[in-house]
C-alpha cells in the first residue's frame, strides 16, 4: 500500500511544522549568543577567569551540541521534503529494505528513513554525544 493523496499532503504539512520549529530554535540560539555578547560587554568582565568561565564553557558546550544536533535535523527535514516533491511514490519506504515506513511513525517523524530507529546509529543524546560534557555534566551535578 502506498501513501495516499491526503497523507503524502498531511505529511508535507508536517514537514513544513517541524522545519518552522527547528528554523525558531536556531533563531532562539542566536539571539541568546547575541543577548550574551551585549551583557559581556556592557559588564565589561576583566575579573580572573573562575568556577564563572567553568559554567560558561560548560553551557557553552551543551548548546554547540545542540546546535549541531538542530542543524543536522533541520538538513533531514529539508532532505525529506525534496523527497516528498521529486519522488512521491518512493516517499515512505525504508532506504534500506524497501519496506513501507508505518504512517504512524511518518507522522511522528516526518523525515524518517527506515522502519524503525537503528541501534547501531550514533546516540542523538545531548548529554550522552560528548564524554566530556558527561563528565561535566556529572561533576556539576554530583559536587554539591
């Protein structure tokens, strides 16, 4: 069974959501890194570098993930609605067993590419992507 008509517009529908809300969070970084540069500036900090720039390179280290992880989404999703135009009729099978992607997982996520999530895929986990900031990140939480 194919998408239908009315699910393939559903789904670009989903797509064009789902690009809107990532572009809106990319958006938010930056004007988050801009409003920080302000205050920098306006505070003038030209205090000894402390357990201040630890935090800051922490948050900062959290948000480039994050970052690349938006990014890295935003690029599927764009991928997917190519997709979706050019090939409608192959839109929705996995790209690796040629087997139709469940509508419900579709809906879920728009631009998936196989049936089921792989195991063997790099993790997407923040916090888990960056042994570093997993040490980090334990440290904060454990040191007090």
């Amino acid at each position: 069974m194919h998408l239908t008509e009315k699910q393939r517009d559903h789904l670009a529908g989903r797509l064009r959501d789902e690009r809107e809300r990532v572009l809106r969070a990319l958006a938010r970084f930056g004007e988050r890194s801009a409003a920080a540069e302000r205050e920098v500036q306006r505070q003038n900090l030209d205090f000894p570098i402390g357990a201040q720039h630890e935090t800051d390179t922490y948050n900062q280290a959290l948000d480039a993930l994050e970052l690349e992880r938006l990014t890295r989404e935003l690029g599927e999703i764009e991928e997917a609605m190519k997709r979706l135009e050019h090939d409608a009729e192959r839109f929705g099978h996995d790209e690796r067993t040629g087997e139709e992607i469940p509508f419900e997982r579709l809906d879920a996520i728009p631009w998936a590419r196989t049936r089921a999530d792989d195991p063997h895929r790099e993790s997407t986990n923040i916090v888990a992507a960056d042994s570093d900031v997993l040490r980090a990140y334990r440290n904060e939480r454990y040191a007090g």
